[in-house]
C-alpha cells in the first residue's frame, strides 16, 4: 500500500487524543488508512444498514459492543452515537481508541465538535498528492498527463483508466451524496449545475449568472456549493482584502479537489484535448492550488490561503499567511520562464507592508532556479515551506 503523507501526523496525535476523525472525498483512501493505522480495532461501516440500524435504535448498546474502542466508517449516520463515544472516553481516558470517518465533511465536524469538543482532532485526507505519486513511482512524465488523470487511488490501486473511473463516481457518490443530504428535485438541473463549476474552475464565482445558468435562483445556487464543498468536490479560494486600499475584489474563486473529476465533468478525456482546450491555463492553476491544500491537509493543518486582486486587474494567484507574512505565488502553465511572470508579484510587494521580500513561480517546466526577484520551481518540486 502506498504510504499516504498524513498517517505520521495521526500517529502523533493518536498518543494524545482519545478520538480521531478523518473526513475527505469518497474514495480518497479514508478507510483503508484508519484500518492501517488502527488494525487492532475493530471496524464497523454504517453504511452497512444493519449495523446503521443498530447504531441508531440503540446507541448505548452500540457503544457497549465497542466498549474498548472502534474504527466507525460513516459515522455522521449515528449522531446520537457521539455523545455516548464522549462519555466511553471521559471513563477510560485512554488515547487512540475511536476513530469517526466521514465522507460528509460539514456533517461529521459539527457533530464532532458538538459532543467531542477537546476530546477529537480533525484530519482531511484527500487524493493522493505529488509526494505521494512521486513515492509509489507513479508520478507522470507531464503534468497534463496528471491533469487529466486525477489523483484518486483506485484509478492508480487498480489501473483504472480515468474515463471509466469518473463517469460512475459522479453517479454513484457525487449524485448519491446530493440526494442524500438536500431535496434536490431535479437532478438534471443539479448535475448541469456541477459542470458549470468545473466550467468555472478558477474564476471568480457569480452566484446570480451560475443561477440563471441553470435555471434556478441564487440561494440554491449557494446551497448546491454548500453541498459540493461538504462533500470535498470543490473549495472557495476567499480574497485577501485586508488594508491595501478599498477597490479589491471580494468575491472567492471556484477550485476542483481533483482536475481529473473536473475535466470529466467537461469531457476532457485526454492530453490532446486538454491541449486544445482554452481552460488548459485555468487547470493548471487548479492543479497547483488543491495541491498546496494537500500539503497543508497533510501536515494537520489548515491551509492559510488567499488569491489577491484589484479593480484595475492587478492579480496574485495566490496567497500564503505564514508567520505573519504573505508569501505570494504566481502560477503559470508555460514551459518557458519570462520576465513577465514577476510582474504581479513585484506589484503586490510594493504595497503589501507584510509581503514577503520574494514571491514564488510555480510553472509548467522543469528548472528550480532562484533569482532576485523570486523562486521559480517546476511543477514536480513545488513544495511550500521552501
């Protein structure tokens, strides 16, 4: 099995924590990883209906079945359970002994911190990311390549080739989740509305012309993201728009978790298409993004990130708080590096007190070089910290 870059982390934090909860997109990995790292506890999935059954009619006697801990896959379908769960542990006070997966995050982290407040961690496990794929040898020549491919496990596990793994995914979980959680009473309204998004990846988002998109009004349009966001489909990159002056946009911009879902969703099927394609620069960008979310998801942490823009068109793709200190980071699909790449990063140094001295390029090449004006780094070494 393939090491994923967040078990050291909840290693760590088992020591210390009576409970572990792990959330992240349907089949990114969450229970093979749990089970890895927790093989001395027994596993239960309540999406199992009688095992859901009993958690639900019977919570107390759930509990007591699993009095010396558990590995409870899906565990928002029991709510009830997570107050019992704090109860087990406030009496035996020992660490490591419950792990809640989720596929749903808002629903699992607000019952989390309802009844496990100080006594759980929270962790996100996403697909995998470049360190990992470097590791396991499966890291792609081309970043189109991997682009199109995506990152989600079993497309790698088992050699799936993308176009057979993503066009049952949308319908089995992306669909499923939608009419699980919102009485969606068109789906072929919702499932028009998903790719739009991917249309709009790394754009800012309009929520009235999304609406008016599909047909639909602007409150809908925000609970179907909502939706989207719980299930880690997409993430809203927000503005940074503290200080600087007053004419910023303050609007978030739409990103995928994985481009490989979101050019399925377009029909992007391939290298040459997505050659062709005129969003080839908007997914690169995507691409770079969700994988300084992985990092950052990785290491425990929640990732400090920004995009900054002005009214004049004067853009950072990318912005990362560290340290109280903005670090900026502009991102290009080219192979070649120009002048022209430090432009906005100079910009924003000039009227940003907290920015960095140096900003980052992240590009479509190979070199890593640094020069005066900033680190440039290839899209296989990109790594932040450094």
């Amino acid at each position: 099995m393939i090491h994923r870059m967040l078990s050291d982390k909840i290693r760590q934090m088992a020591a210390k924590m009576p409970v572990i909860s792990i959330t992240g997109p349907r089949q990114s990995g969450k229970t093979v990883l749990a089970r890895e790292l927790f093989s001395e506890l027994p596993y239960v999935n309540l999406e199992n209906l009688e095992q859901r059954a009993f958690a639900l009619n019977d919570p107390a006697g759930f509990i007591r079945s699993y009095a010396e801990g558990a590995v409870i896959d899906e565990a928002q379908y029991a709510p009830d359970l997570f107050s019992y769960i704090q109860v087990r542990v406030d009496e035996t006070r020992q660490n490591g002994r419950y792990v809640l997966t989720g596929s749903q995050h808002f629903q699992l982290t607000e019952r989390v911190s309802q009844s496990l407040a100080g006594r759980a961690i929270n962790f996100y496990l996403l697909p995998f990311s470049h360190s990992e794929l470097h590791t396991a040898g499966w890291l792609p020549e081309d970043y189109e390549q991997l682009i199109v491919k995506g990152y989600y496990p079993r497309i790698y596990d088992q050699e799936l080739e993308a176009t057979d793994f993503y066009p049952s995914y949308i319908e089995n979980y992306v669909e499923r989740d939608a009419r699980q959680m919102i009485n969606i009473m068109d789906l072929g309204k919702f499932q028009l509305f998903i790719r739009l998004c991917a249309a709009l990846s790394g754009q800012l988002i309009n929520y009235s012309s999304l609406a008016n998109e599909v047909g639909t009004d602007a409150s809908t349009a925000k609970r179907w993201l909502h939706l989207l966001e719980s299930s880690f489909i997409i993430f809203l990159l927000q503005p940074y728009y503290r200080n600087y002056n007053k004419r910023l946009v303050k609007t978030p911009k739409l990103y995928f978790y994985d481009t490989g879902l979101a050019c399925s969703l377009l029909g992007i099927r391939s290298v040459e298409e997505l050659q062709a394609s005129y969003r080839k620069g908007a997914f690169f960008e995507n691409f770079v993004i969700a994988e300084t979310y992985k990092q950052f998801y990785n290491r425990g942490q929640r990732p400090p990130c920004y995009f900054w823009r002005d009214n004049n068109g004067n853009e950072v793709d990318l912005l990362i708080e560290s340290g109280g200190k903005l670090f900026p980071v502009e991102i290009k699909s080219g192979r070649t590096i120009h002048q022209e790449f430090f432009k906005n990063i100079q910009y924003f140094n000039k009227i940003a007190e907290n920015a960095e001295d140096q900003g980052r390029i992240v590009y479509g090449g190979d070199l890593q070089q640094l020069r005066s004006q900033g680190h440039v780094y290839g899209w296989r070494d990109w790594e932040i910290g450094h």
